[in-house]
C-alpha cells in the first residue's frame, strides 16, 4: 500500500470469535471493515467495528452481554514525525491496537444495564427486584428527605 499512489484506497473485512484488543479489554464476535487510504501525510485510517463484551448490570448486578459499536478515523503519519501520535512504521505495518482499545473505551456505556427500566437491588436482603419484591420493609427514610415524601403521598 506504501508504494501506491496518493488516493489509493483498500478496504479489508474482518471477523474473529474472540480479540483480545489490549490485556483490559477481550471482545467476542469482533467484526469489522476498515478503509485505508493512501494520502501525502500518511495513511487515513476509516473503519467500523463491533463486538461483545461480558459485563454486570450497575443496579443488579447481573451478567450481561454488551454490544459495542464504535467509528474510528485515524491518521498514520508517515516517519520520520516525531511528533506524531500514530506513525505507519518502517515495515509498513499499521499498529491498530492503541486506537481500537482507545476508541471501543469510549464506546462503551459507563453505567451497563441489563434492560433500561432495571428496578435493582433491595438495599436490606439483595433480592433482585427485577425477579420480584422482597418481604423488607423499605420505610426508611432520610429524615431531610421527608417533606419531599410528604408531596409524593398527596
């Protein structure tokens, strides 16, 4: 691809049962497509990825399958930049690693739920409410909090 001519482009379709992106991040059913286009500066780098990753619900702490789905647009400079945050290496090779950990990171939910209307977990015996209520009685209340109970009862 180095050798070719500015404008240059190839795109490469791609799927693995399981990536390991960096040692923080393992996805399954990662698939792909990445445009690479040969420009004066460098290589530009389009792609759209997804994969799965086996997470917990924050209120019920139940293990769910996550979908993330991420865009990416990148700039290889050509060496010698020092400079340059992602450089095309003296092989050629592209390392894509930092960028796809970076981007699929930022891609994914900060607070994962099993289902939007999760009820939680009851804070006395753990029950799971989204299973069903439990037999506590839920009746304490922040005493700075009770004039505000007081207009939820009217």
């Amino acid at each position: 691809m180095l050798r070719e001519t500015i404008g240059y482009n190839r795109q490469f379709d791609f799927e693995f049962p399981l990536l390991e992106v960096a040692d923080d991040l393992d996805l399954a059913n990662f698939r792909g497509v990445a445009r690479l286009t040969h420009t004066a500066q460098g290589v530009y780098l389009h792609g759209q990825f997804s994969g799965e990753r086996q997470s917990e619900c924050v209120r019920c702490l139940t293990e769910i399958n996550q979908r993330i789905k991420s865009k990416l647009e990148q700039l290889y400079e050509f060496p010698p930049n020092p400079l340059a945050e992602f450089a095309v290496e003296e092989s050629g090779f592209l390392d894509l690693a930092p960028v796809l950990r970076e981007d699929l990171w930022l891609a994914m939910p900060q607070y994962p739920l099993c289902r939007p209307d999760c009820r939680g977990l009851c804070p006395n015996c753990g029950q799971n409410w989204n299973d069903g209520p439990c037999n506590c009685a839920n009746e304490d209340i922040n005493p700075r909090l009770e004039v505000l109970k007081k207009l939820l009862d009217n």
